[in-house]
C-alpha cells in the first residue's frame, strides 16, 4: 500500500471551521484511493504546531503533500519541506462564499507563497487546485500517489513586438538615482518581500531607505492634531463613506497618511513598501491601507506587505507608461471561464476604481478594523508584471521577470477589499501552473495600459530573463 505524509497549512484569521472541513476531506480522500496517511492530524497553525510536526516528520516518504487549508505563510513550509528528498505536492482548494464576502481561505495564495520560498531553498514542486470532491483532483493524487506527479502544463511562452530601444533607455534613465522607502521588516514566511539593494542599484540605480516600525509608529504618535483632523476631512471629503467607519480608526490612517507624506517628502521618496500587518492592528488598532490607498492616489506608489521588489515593479511599469496601477494577490481561478481574480486588501488608489468618486472606504476584510478600499478594480486590457530574486547563479542580474495579459471584466467585487476579475489571454488553468511550478511571487503588479513590448524591451537591454505567457 502507498503512503504519503499530508501537511496541513491554516492561519487563524481566516475561516477555520472550513479549513478543518477541508482538511478532513482530504485526509478521507487519500485514505479511500488506499493511502496510508502519515503527517499532522489537526491544522498546522502556529510555531509550535510546525515543531511538533517536524519532530514526528517521517524521513523517508516518496511523497509529501502540503495542503493549504487556508492562506498561511511558507515558514512552516520551508521548516518542514525544503529538504526532504521525496516529491512535493502542493495542493488548495477553491474559494467560497457569497460574492462582497471576505476571502474566506485564499488557499491558492498559500500555495503560491510556499512554491516561491521553496524555490529559493532548492526544492522544486508540484501543484494541485481544486476540493477534494472533483474527480480530476482524485485521479491527480492517485497518480502522484503511484509515482508519476500530475503535470497540467504550462501556456506557451510568448516572444511579442519590442518597444523602441532609446525610449526605454530614456524612460530608464529616469528612475537611476530614484529611492524607495521602505518600513520595517518582511512578514515572517514572505520571501518574495526580501530584496537584494546592490541587484536594484546594478540595474536599475535605484536606492532604498529604511525606518522602523517603531520609528514610523513614533511619527505617527507626533502628527499635530490640526494636521491629522485636516487630512481626516479632506478624506472624508474624497469619499463620503469614510464617514462610516469608526472615527478612532480612521484618524489614525489620518495620522499614518501624514506621517509618510512627510516621510516622502523629507526623503524625495518615488515609492515606498510598508509592513502593514500584524503591527498596525495589534499595536495601534487599526489598518493603513486607506492611508497607503490615499498615498497611491496622490502619485506615489505603495507597496504593502514591505514588498521592496513589488515597489520597484510598480515604479518600473510607471516609467513605462503604465500610469497608475496596484500590487496584487491571484485568489481565485474558474478554468471553465478562463477566469483568475486577482486582489488586495483595500490599498488601491480611488483613481482605480469602477467608480472613482464611490470608492467605498470600509474596515478590513480580516481584522475588521478601518481603514480599507471596498471596490472593484475598473474594467479593460490588463498586463501583469512582476520583478524577483533569480537563483540561477549563472544570471548576472540576480533578478527576472514574469508577465502575462488579460482583460478586467465588469463584474461585482468578488471579495471585501479591491478585487479584478480578469480572463486570462494564457489558459487560466495552465497560467496558475505555470506561475506556482516555477515559483514565481504571490504578488504581481496589474496595469492597464498595454507596456508588454516596453517590459520585453527592458529585459532584453538588462539582460533580465522574462517569461511572458
């Protein structure tokens, strides 16, 4: 009889209940097509969870599956997977709940988060989407389960039209001696949010700068009450609906606003890449994401999750002509519609919105607290770009590039926060593959303006590998 060891991911705030259920399901699953079923027998949730689970770790297991129950970060993940000698499965589930719902699980995301760290740490994996109930799901474990890992392919690569060379050396020129911000330290778990500055500097002869949490909460504490009431009624004014959410928390996103406004300015900052979580909710009772949000707005981009690479992707594809555009996470899949959702917690500037003067100002989609966007993300032609780390020591650049197209299409906002629904022009099914196999980040940057042979171009000149699919 084959065996396998199933490792199940969860984090608390998200919906546990149905995590456990999902969990359940796929241990029953495993168990019914003749598995003998080794690993964790509740959820994998926090540090302690992970210790136990590698301490019982069996050693010699041909296949190891880590279901994201829910989102989680890829601590556990690296801890437990990065070197073991079997194969690794990674294996979400689907998203549901009714639409204007939080995202309940943002499984996928786990999964595409984990397949990055492990990358970075030498193991290369497999993914599975879909719940344990669908048929192409069973036969995928069961052929894994056999030896052969499924393999639903990738979309073929695409090597499109090339912008014209002195326009985008000139529009290069532009960022060298350009500086980002960015505060405090990357999530634990979240490798696609650490950076190399000499990489940035190399290519692009960009600088960053950094400042504490502490240093930035400091800041914030300073902001003159006259200040903070001003920019709290100027962003009432700009969006009515800020008038809903508890004034405490709002005004603290006044103060948070402020605060890197000044920071901004003191420093000629072109874009800066923020800590948002867990600190901002725990230590001072509210999110920044309105804050980041107004800052987007006013033209300077904001990166959450102290995303140094996303940052400096948002300010690449503004330099190219994107104009204004968003970091963000891809949740949801429907390969019968050829139909990804991609999405953010609410830091998308109002200008992006289906409706720009009704961009709903709201409370956080996972820790009920404000300030966040809740709006869809307007329609039309979208590019999907994203800068990373390169572990190919033979690449001078340390870094590549992934990019892919779509269309934004009319469609209610699926989940709280700010979310696309987007068609893909690669098969939805096969993009998402290729996306996670290869261990690209969670997060992209979506644009709306079509700047693919500006991007082409660009690698090409820095000799920065792209995948476009």
């Amino acid at each position: 009889m084959s065996s396998c060891t199933l490792i199940p991911l969860a984090r608390p705030t998200f919906d546990v209940s149905a995590a456990q259920k999902f969990f359940d399901s796929a241990r029953d699953l495993l168990s019914d097509i003749g598995a003998t079923v080794n690993g964790p027998t509740s959820l994998v949730m926090t540090p302690e969870d992970t210790a136990s689970a590698e301490a019982n770790l069996k050693s010699d297991e041909k296949l190891y599956i880590l279901f994201n129950a829910s989102f989680a970060d890829a601590s556990a993940a690296v801890s437990l997977l990065s070197k073991v000698s079997g194969d690794v499965l990674l294996w979400s589930v689907r998203e549901f709940g009714e639409i204007g719902d939080r995202l309940l699980l943002n499984s996928m995301c786990g999964s595409n988060l984990a397949a990055h760290a492990l990358r970075v740490n030498g193991k290369r994996i497999t993914h599975l989407h879909g719940n344990p109930d669908e048929a192409h799901v069973r036969d995928a474990l069961s052929s894994a389960l056999s030896g052969k890992m499924p393999d639903v392919g990738q979309p073929q690569k695409i090597n499109g039209q090339l912008a014209d060379l002195e326009n985008v050396k000139a529009a290069l020129s532009k960022l060298n001696g350009l500086t980002i911000g960015a505060i405090g330290d990357a999530p634990a778990g979240f490798t696609p949010c650490t950076y190399d500055e000499e990489a940035l500097k190399k290519s692009f002869g960009l600088s960053v700068i950094n400042k504490s949490i502490p240093e930035i909460f400091a800041d914030i504490a300073a902001v003159p009450l006259d200040q903070e009431s001003a920019e709290y009624q100027d962003a009432c004014q700009a969006q009515p609906s800020l008038k809903d959410v508890p004034e405490r928390e709002a005004r603290v996103n006044a103060s948070t606003r402020v605060a890197l406004d000044n920071w901004i300015r003191a420093n000629d900052l072109s874009a800066i890449a923020m800590r948002c979580w867990p600190d901002f909710a725990v230590d001072l009772g509210a999110c920044p994401c309105g804050a980041m949000g107004r800052t987007a707005t006013s033209g300077t981009p904001a990166a959450c999750e102290r995303d140094v690479y996303g940052a400096v992707t948002m300010l690449l594809l503004e330099a190219l002509g994107s104009g204004t555009n968003y970091l963000v996470d891809t949740v949801d899949l429907e390969e019968d519609e050829n139909i990804i959702r991609i999405w953010h917690c609410g830091s998308a500037a109002t200008t992006l919105a289906v409706d720009p003067d009704n961009a709903t100002q709201f409370i956080h989609c996972n820790r009920k607290l404000g300030v966040a966007g809740n709006f869809p993300l307007k329609t039309g032609p979208v590019v999907l770009v994203r800068l990373d780390t390169d572990i190919d020591p033979a690449n001078q650049s340390k870094l590549r590039l992934v990019m892919t197209s779509g269309e934004s299409l009319s469609a209610p906002n699926r989940f709280q926060g700010n979310t696309a629904t987007v068609r893909t022009s690669a098969p939805a099914r096969q993009l998402i593959n290729g996306l996670i196999h290869n261990g690209f980040p969670h997060h992209t940057v979506v644009a709306w303006r079509d700047i693919r042979a500006e991007v082409r171009r660009m690698a090409e000149y820095l000799a920065i590998p792209l995948t476009e699919w």
